[in-house]
C-alpha cells in the first residue's frame, strides 16, 4: 500500500507521523519504505541518517539519475528503509518542469517498490509539483491534521485537489483518513476542534488522535522515532494505535484500488 502523507500546511505533523507510523508498521513485521519528499530532509534526520551519508537521494530518483533501490538506505529499525532527502530538493519544482512525465517521475520511480508492504511518502508543506508528485504515485492519502483554531482552514483546498488527481492522472487515489494531531484534552478549544472536526468529516477521521507530548518532540533531536526513543509514552502508544487503524483500513482501500 502506497500512502502519502499530505497537508499544505507546515507544523502539522506529517513528519512525526511518517517516521513513527512507519516504525509501528515496521514492528507488527510488514516491510516499510519511507519517501522523504521534503527539502528540509526532517524525517531523514529522525530516523537516523545523517545528512553526510546522503549520497544519493530521492532527487536524484527525480530526475532518473539513479534507480529507487540505488537511493535507498536501511534505518536502524528491523523491516524500515528510508529514501532520503537533500536540500537540492529544494530546486526540483523548477528542475521537473521542463521534463517529460513531470507529473509521473515518482510513480514511475516506485513501480519498483513492490516488495514493500508500505510505502510513505512524507510530502513538503505545499500542493506543489512534489506533492503531487507523490499524489499520483500514491494509493491513499493520510491527512494529518492540527488540533487548532484553524484546522479545517485549507483542507478543502487539499481534498478538492485529491479530487483532481482522481479525475485526471491517478484515477485509484482514495483518501484513507485523516487523524488529528497535537490534541490536548487539558485544552478546552483543542478538544473542541476535534469534536467539530469528527462531526463534520465523520468516518473519515481516524479513532485514534495523537496528542502532544514531548517525547514525540524530543525523539528527532536523537535521530529515532519515538517508538524506539520512549516506547511507553503516550505519543508512541497512540501511533502503534493509530498503526492497527491504518492496516484495517488499507486492507479495505486496497479492496477499492483492487475493484
């Protein structure tokens, strides 16, 4: 299953969400590929890999300079590997333009990857031509969405572009949830969030919302995923929940995709 984790909005947690739902789907034995699509390169730091061993990347995939397998480098977690990112990712917007397939260089990329259980794909903070990118490459998309005032501010935006891609070069795409993040339940207008966002967007909302903690914050900083970092906090504990979601209902998207 080939999941993209979206949200034009930055300070979500869709990297924390990659690295750590990638490392719980790791540890119930399925095989993991994680995409970092982002410049800035965060989900290659926090599981692990330092920005000197990046020799190749998924820039270079990009451009098809090298092969998928050529870029990818197994993390410290059993059954995880990871594509890194560089900062000359940074220019592949403007490098991609001018290429044949620019929407398909990804899906092309990962065509390859079938002996991965999951791939994710960790997509920058916009709807530009790298996400969608990793739209059209993708299976599902996993929305991950803050617990804030403005929370639904823009997710219009991201859904109706899904429905693009759906209706032009990724007919298969289907949205398979959207879990809400940086929950607080000491905060009165953060659980009033989620109270608004379940009732507006129903099913499509994840059971399990992954709050904020600090360990989730600190993890990076060591270059693990949470789950390594401190199994028993709350934030790690609410990713391995949120994992047993995300298998359940990509058994059902693939059923879908499948159809």
């Amino acid at each position: 299953m080939r999941i993209a984790i979206a949200n034009q909005k930055g300070g979500v947690g869709k990297t924390t969400t990659a690295i750590n739902l990638a490392t719980a789907l790791a540890a119930t034995g399925k095989s993991v590929l994680v995409l970092d699509m982002d410049a800035q390169g965060n989900a290659s730091t926090g599981l692990g890999i330092e920005r000197r061993a990046r020799t190749t990347s998924i820039y270079e995939v990009l451009l098809g300079e090298v092969g998928l397998d050529d870029a990818t480098m197994a993390t410290a977690v059993p059954g995880l590997s990871i594509v890194p990112s560089t900062a000359a990712l940074a220019g592949a917007e403007v490098e991609l333009v001018g290429l044949d397939r620019r929407n398909r260089r990804l899906a092309d990329a990962v065509a390859a990857a079938r002996r991965y259980d999951y791939v994710l794909t960790d997509c920058p903070p916009s709807l530009g031509l790298l996400t969608l990118n990793a739209l059209v490459a993708a299976e599902t998309v996993l929305v991950p969405l803050q617990t804030e005032f403005f929370a639904l501010e823009g997710l219009s935006q991201l859904l109706s572009t899904i429905e693009r891609v759906r209706d032009g070069p990724n007919p298969r795409l289907r949205l398979l949830g959207i879990v809400l993040t940086m929950a607080d339940k000491r905060n009165r207008l953060s659980e009033q969030v989620v109270a608004d966002v379940r009732a507006v967007m129903g099913a499509q909302v994840f059971a399990t919302a992954i709050p904020r903690n600090v360990r989730l914050s600190e993890a990076p900083s060591h270059g693990v995923p949470a789950l390594v970092y401190d199994l028993r906090c709350l934030g790690s504990q609410s990713y391995i929940e949120l994992a047993k979601e995300v298998i359940e209902r990509s058994s059902l998207a693939g059923e879908l995709v499948d159809a």
